[in-house]
C-alpha cells in the first residue's frame, strides 16, 4: 500500500478531523471502515448501517499505513466529514471511477456500492486496483444514503 502515506488527507485549511480513541477488538489496518461496539473499535461489516469512523494511521507510535494495529491497541477512529477527504482500503481487483459510490465489505475495506447497499463514501479519484494488493484511494464521506435499483 504505497500510493499515500497519510490517512487523513486534508484538506490543509481545514482543522484536522474529531478523533476518538478505544481499543481494537481485534486487528484493524489503517484505511479502513470502523465501528464503536461496546466500546472498542471493530472493523465495520458489509454495508453497515452503524457509524463508521475510518481508523487513522498510528503516527503517535510512529507506524505508517501498512502497520495494522492489533486487539488491545489504542485505534485513532477518524470521523468522516463531507468536506474533508480521507484515503480509505480498497481491495485488489476493484475498479473505482471517480465520483463512484463505495460500501464496505466484511472487512471494512470499501467496495463498489449496489443497489440497496448503504453508500459511505464517494471515490475523490479514479482508481482501477489491478496491483495485486489492497490499495489508497481518495474519497470524500457520502450522506449514508442507498445506492438506487
């Protein structure tokens, strides 16, 4: 996952977004969809209808994006505004044009949204993840709503 290092990815006039802090459940990689259960971050499942945060890159430990935090780990879950963008997971194997409606799968990574499927984010760029691994790409949050039949 080289394309960007950071998570947050601004923009710079902007104060930086809310944070909250819990501790993982389990392994939870920067990049991704996350939700508060009891009070520790899990990765969020398909198409959640919870709130989601995006979990930031663990630069206080001074870790990048490729450094997945582990269960017990203080996670940093970013909030999603509509006027910040954020460079969230997408697996390999995903083509995402701009302007594309993504959901999250099992994992939390963010996946073309279907009809029905909540819509989380809107792609910022054009991206066809044909690399071989789980790639950056630059999104903006969407409203939560469906994506239409």
């Amino acid at each position: 996952m080289a394309r960007y290092n950071k998570i947050y990815a601004g923009p710079v006039t902007e104060v930086t977004p809310q944070v909250t802090e819990a501790p993982a459940l389990e392994a939870i990689t920067p990049g991704t969809a996350i939700i508060l259960t009891g009070g520790e971050f899990e990765p969020a499942g398909a198409s959640t209808n919870e709130k989601v945060y995006i979990a930031q890159d663990n630069y206080l430990a001074m870790k990048t994006v490729a450094d997945a935090y582990d269960a017990g780990d203080i996670v940093l879950g970013l909030e999603m505004l509509d006027e910040q963008f954020f460079n969230v997971v997408v697996p390999t194997g995903n083509n995402v044009a701009k302007g594309a409606e993504l959901t999250t799968d099992a994992n939390g990574k963010f996946i073309l949204a279907a009809a029905g499927n909540r819509i989380i984010a809107t792609a910022d760029e054009a991206f066809n993840n044909n690399t071989g691994s789980d790639q950056l790409v630059r999104v903006r949050a969407a409203k939560g709503h469906l994506a239409a039949a």
